[in-house]
C-alpha cells in the first residue's frame, strides 16, 4: 500500500490507514487539512508496490539510485541537513550499506566537509543541502573548493518539478546561483537520467578540480527508478597524463645551464614529495613550497627553506632571490613579485596557469610526479657555489634558531609563537594539521617545521570557520590517524556549535584554539593601511567549557608551563574529540614575510 503526502501541508494519505487507494479517489477529493486538490499530492519514497525492474535495471527510487551510483563512485560520505525537499536522498542514504550520512549543524560545515575530503584524501566530496536556505548555506564552502580546485558534488533539494516556477515554498533558481562557479551544474528532470547525471557531475568534478551541483526535484527523487548503474572500473577514470618528452627535454636544457637553480613545488606536487626532494637533491637546490603544499617536503631537510610567500619565512625569498632560475612545479606561482628578475620554468597538469603572469624559459603540460621522475634521468647532478650555498643555509640557520627561541619564550600571557614552536615537539610525524584563517595561520605557517605532517587550509578564498570542518573530514578519511585542527577565536566560533558533530562521530580530533579575544589579523591589517583598530574584539565563551558540555574534553591554558601537558593530556583522550583553548597576547602580532622584507629594506 502507498503513502501520499500534500505537497501544501504536509499532510499524509496513508492507503493502508483509509482502506481505499490513492487512485480511486474522486477527482474533487481535497485534503482534509488544507484543502489542497488531489494534483498536489506525491507519492512518498519507498511506498507502494515496487514492481520488478526490467532485466538490468536498477530496483527502487531515484533516490536509491543517486546513492548507489555514488557508492559505485567509491562515495563514503555524505555531509549534510536533512528537510523536506530532501527527504527522500536521506531515506535511500539511511537504507545503504555502502553510504553514510554525517549530520552537521549548519549546511557550510557541510560543503567545507566536502571541500577537505577532496583537498586530504584525493577523493570527491559530497554535501547535501534543502532548497532555498540550505542551498546558500552551502556556497562558502564550495567556493573554498572551487578556487582551491578540490572535487566535490552537491546534491542540491529541490521543491516538486511540477511546481517549480512557481514561486513555491523556499523555492529559488538553483543553477542560475550556481553556475559562476561550477564545472557543471544540472537538474534531475526525469527518472531516466538519474545515474547518467550523476554520473557526469561526479566525472566533471574530478576532470576540472571543481564543483559538480545538481537540483534535485523532490518528486523525481521519490519516483521509481529507471535504468541501470554506472560500473566505476568502466566509466570512472582521473586525469594522469604525462608531459611530451620535447617539453621535458626543453626544460632540462635550461636547468642544466643553471648555476643555482630553486625548487618551488605548489599544490599540484602535492602526491609528489619523493620526487621534488629526489630532484632538489640531484641539482643540489634549496626548496621550497607554496602554503598548500607545506609537509609535502620534509622541512627538516637541509636543501628545505620552508613556505615562501606572505605567509612564509624570509629564508624561503632569500634562498630564491639568491638563485638564477625558479624550477616551478604545480604552481601558478602568485609569489613572482618576490623574485622579479629571476627567470623560470614551469610544470603544471593545466596548460592555463604555465606563463599566467610571467614569461617562462620552458614549460611542461601533464601530471607533475610523471614530469619529475622523466626530470630525474634529464638533468645533470649540480651543486651552488660554496658563498651562495652558506648565505643560504646562514639565513636557513637564522631562521630555525628563531623557532628555537620562541620555544623557551614562557611568557604571561602566552606569546603565540610559543605555541606554534612547542607543537613541532608535540605533533605526531603521521598527523594532519588543518589550519583556520587568521594571525595564528601566520605564526603556524612560519614557525611550525613540518617533518611528516600535512597540512591543509583555505587557501585561495582564506575562509574562517574551515579548520574544525576540515579536521572532522580528515578524522573520517583517516581513522586511527592523529588529526589537529589549529584555530582562532574568531575561526572556531563561525561553526564551534559542529564539535557536537565530532562528538556524536566520536572522532578524536585535537583542537587548538588561539583565544585573544580578537580579530588580531584584521588589526594587522587595519594598522598596516593606518587606521585605528575598530570592529574587531568581541567577549568569549569558555570554549574549553563548551568542548566538555558537549561530551568533548576541554581544557584551559593559561600559562605556558601549563600548555605542554594539556596537549599530551588531549592526545591521550583519543575516544572522543579534545579542545586546548590557549589564552594568548593579544598585542602579538604576525608580520608576513613580505612585511618584514620590506621593513628591513631587502
């Protein structure tokens, strides 16, 4: 027997209950709550006879199918709300063996979910949301992931296709939202092309590094399946091309002219660490990377400067500055204003970003670990000249005896350096450290010396609120991984209320928190264009408090004596998430790199 529900009300026609079929009702009857005519009622997922699929068809709803198409798409998650428009995707998701359903408390924790998924685990990430307020909900997070090119797919609710145009309840124009930033955005308008859609949003996504949406009629997810499932091993395949072997021979002609050629790896040599340090090692350069790209060279390695850019080490400019060509590796390379007059050559997987900005001497288009290890056999062994190398390794040096200091800085309140410095003791090799936007971000970016550790932020759009989102994804992609999130005040209480989230997923994360009480970057910057801090200070809670309300454990630091204990403590607690609220100076501020460049007039 099936279920009917008024797509005005709500109200639900049960044939069992009433004892006469939905269909043989009179064409007048009305609802008896509202009033509503009988057109505008829909029959609700998983009710009714099922009839037998034809031969090689799939068995169930749309809804059904979205899900085990995903499933076929090696999808393990989905984040997200639950609501009317969606109902029926959440039913088919709480009847798979395949896919899970994470509930979060607020729809951007749930496209920043998505978002990390695609940025740790190289996988696509999908999200969920209702129609109308649940699809703006979403949009920060996707756009992290579209300008920082992580895979993702958002299965968008949808009011019913018979009412859409209407202006119906929480109805709003869904693609028209969506497609500036989407590579490929599309509504289910029919049962037949259910897994065909999905299909190609999910190979979009991982094609362009982008965001894959589809509105999703709630009708037409409710409705009987039609057609079969797309095999993954058959349809489903990623983008590793390698560079011509001209382009790559090109390039090793101009390093093998080089006296003191620079390693720079971005985001797209980020499955290539072995390779970048096998080729640095082989040409005797120094390295560096792009913030993204911090922990995919052990910065423990001599040839190793660290993050060069804003919010990087002034020995990671200098290093490049000193050289005589930039061997780019994944990057669009924004850091040209630094090293102006220094040519390059450069390898990236999309021919766009080779020369965006810059002339190159040569360039490679392809898969960067291909380009590297085809590199590897192309160029001749090479070492800089002795006084170069030593002003290097003495900025090198300075640099790390910096970290060293601000290790033993034990002052009250907590210098925020000092919690950086300490976290190169206390961070497991194995961990993932995902990091929030703001002052801390600088302080961590410079003075944490990743040797194993990876590190994940919101790099393109720098969006607060990523860090404790992130972590959760990390801790579900990796489980028995140790994962840190490094947060501000101003960050962790965009979407602080979603610890409950880890707690319910018991997903023992480590959260820091930097409280000052602040916006200290935005008075960085407030003071760096001359005007008077404003705006910017706001009363706290106890988050540590709050982490313990919520089932987490939660501690407060407020000397430094203190902070190194509370850690070990946190990571002893691993059955469910911890949160370290450190109460740091609020008068310390990070310059970045550039900043101090600049003050001492190099």
């Amino acid at each position: 027997m099936a279920r009917w529900k008024c797509s005005v009300c709500g109200y639900v026609y049960d044939e069992a209950r009433e004892a006469i079929p939905f269909a043989e009702l009179p064409d007048d009857w009305r609802c008896p709550v509202c009033g509503a005519p009988k057109s505008a009622f829909n029959q609700l997922a998983g009710s009714g006879e099922e009839g037998q699929a034809a031969e090689g068809e799939f068995a169930g709803t749309v809804a059904d199918q979205i899900v085990a198409q995903l499933a076929a798409y090696g999808v393990r998650y989905v984040y997200g709300i639950p609501g009317d428009s969606n109902l029926p995707l959440v039913d088919a998701l709480r009847r798979s063996k395949d896919v899970d359903f994470v509930l979060v408390r607020h729809e951007e924790t749930a496209a920043f979910m998505a978002s990390a998924r695609g940025k740790v685990a190289d996988e696509i990430g999908v999200c969920l949301s209702i129609a109308g307020p649940g699809t703006t909900n979403l949009i920060t997070g996707l756009l992290d992931a579209a300008t920082d090119r992580s895979p993702v797919l958002a299965l968008l609710g949808q009011v019913s296709e018979i009412r859409l145009g209407s202006e119906a309840f929480q109805e709003i124009d869904q693609l028209s939202l969506y497609h500036p930033f989407t590579v490929y955005a599309e509504v289910l308008s029919a049962p037949p092309k259910a897994a065909a859609v999905v299909s190609m949003a999910v190979k979009k996504a991982y094609a362009e590094n982008g965001v894959a949406a589809l509105s999703l009629p709630t009708d037409v997810l409710a409705a009987p399946a039609q057609g079969s499932l797309f095999a993954g091993d058959r349809h489903l395949f990623r983008n590793v091309a390698a560079p011509t072997t001209g382009s790559l021979e090109a390039m090793a002609a101009v390093i093998a002219r080089a006296k003191r050629p620079f390693v720079f790896a971005g985001w797209g040599a980020r499955a290539a660490g072995a390779e970048v340090l096998a080729l640095a090692e082989k040409l005797g350069a120094f390295v560096a990377t792009t913030s993204r790209a911090k922990g995919v060279v052990p910065e423990t390695h001599p040839l190793a400067v660290g993050v060069m850019g804003s919010i990087g080490a002034p020995c990671a400019a200098r290093a490049a500055q000193a050289s005589d060509l930039l061997v780019i590796l994944g990057s669009g390379f924004r850091q040209r204003n630094l090293v102006p007059g220094v040519p390059a050559v450069q390898v990236d997987r999309n021919a766009a970003r080779i020369g965006k900005t810059f002339e190159v001497e040569a360039g490679a288009v392809g898969d960067v670990t291909e380009a590297l290890r085809a590199l590897a056999a192309l160029v001749p062994q090479g070492e800089w000249d002795p006084a170069s190398r030593e002003t290097v390794e003495r900025e090198r040096a300075s640099h790390l005896q910096t970290v060293a200091d601000l290790r033993e800085k034990a002052t009250t309140p907590i210098h925020p350096g000092f919690v950086v410095a300490r976290l190169n003791d206390l961070l497991p090799r194995e961990a993932v450290v995902t990091v929030d936007v703001g002052d801390h971000t600088y302080w961590f970016y410079k003075y944490f010396v990743a040797d194993g550790q990876r590190t994940y932020l919101s790099a393109n759009m720098a969006s607060m609120g990523f860090g404790l989102p992130a972590a959760m994804s990390a801790s579900l992609a990796y489980p028995g991984r140790p994962v840190f999130c490094v947060t501000g005040d101003g960050g962790f209480g965009m979407l602080m209320a979603d610890f409950t989230t880890a707690v319910r997923e018991r997903l023992p994360i480590q959260v820091v928190v930097f409280n000052d009480g602040r916006l200290k970057n935005i008075v960085k910057e407030q003071r760096i264009a001359g005007l008077a801090p404003y705006g910017v200070e706001f009363p706290n809670p106890g988050f540590a408090s709050f982490a313990s309300s919520a089932g987490g454990f939660g501690v407060r630091v407020e000397a430094p004596e203190a902070f190194v204990p509370a850690v070990e403590e946190a990571l002893a607690t691993n059955d469910r998430p911890s949160l370290v609220e450190v109460m740091v100076d609020a008068e310390e501020l990070a310059a970045p790199a550039a900043v101090a460049l600049a003050a001492e007039g190099k």
